[in-house]
C-alpha cells in the first residue's frame, strides 16, 4: 500500500489572512473628518469629472464611507443602510488629536512625576 497523501487543512485559512493583508485600503475615519467633510473638499467630491476607471463614472460618490457606486439607485439605498448609518454616528464624535494618542501610548505629561534635582549646595567658607 501506497503513502495516503497528506491534506493540507490550513491553506483556505493562509489564504484569508493573506488577502486581507494585501487588501485594499479605504481611508481612515480622521482623514474622512479633517479633509473630506469640509464644505470645499465635499462639493468637489460629489461633482467628480467623469473618470472610466472608477465604479459608475465617477458620478456616484458616498463621501461619509468614501466609496463608489454603479447607480444613482444603489447610493441611494446605501444611504437607507444600517453601514451608512454606522458611519455617520462614528463621524459624528470628533477626531482625536496627537495630543490624545500620546498619552494613551503613555507619552504625554498627566500623570508623570516632576523630575527633582538634587544638588549640592555650595559651602561657603
């Protein structure tokens, strides 16, 4: 008898992982608030020249997720949607600044003791 072949059992598994690594990112939350809400940058983004290469044109652009779509029909039932709407209640609570992400690393100034110096006082003689 023959040696059984072995099964592979992680490949699906490897596979995910690595697709998701390689994944297309879309943009952050902080970049959608700081940028793309601004009144400017918001009217330029919903009327985009016409460009083959995206989905629909161009034409059809959910500034909130930052995504494209074939009809007008599609955006809007997405904006009918439970993601959409998730969104927007996470868009609403405001960015955090770098001040904030360095104390929560454990970087910034609260809570951190005052250093005291020690030094020899000078005898006069």
């Amino acid at each position: 008898m023959g040696r059984v072949r072995r099964s592979r059992t992680h490949h699906a598994q490897r596979d995910v992982h690595r697709a998701s690594r390689t994944r297309a990112r879309t943009k952050d939350l902080d970049q959608i608030q700081l940028i793309d809400l601004d009144p400017k940058n918001r009217v330029a983004l919903e009327a985009q020249p016409i460009d083959l290469e995206k989905p629909g044109l161009a034409q059809h652009y959910c500034v909130e997720c930052a995504k494209y779509f074939e009809t007008d029909t599609a955006l809007q039932s997405h904006w009918r949607g439970k993601v959409h709407k998730r969104r927007c209640k996470i868009l609403k609570e405001p960015a955090y600044t770098i001040e904030e992400a360095e104390r929560a690393a454990g970087l910034g100034r609260e809570g951190k003791r005052t250093p005291i110096f020690t030094h020899a006082m000078p005898i006069d003689t």
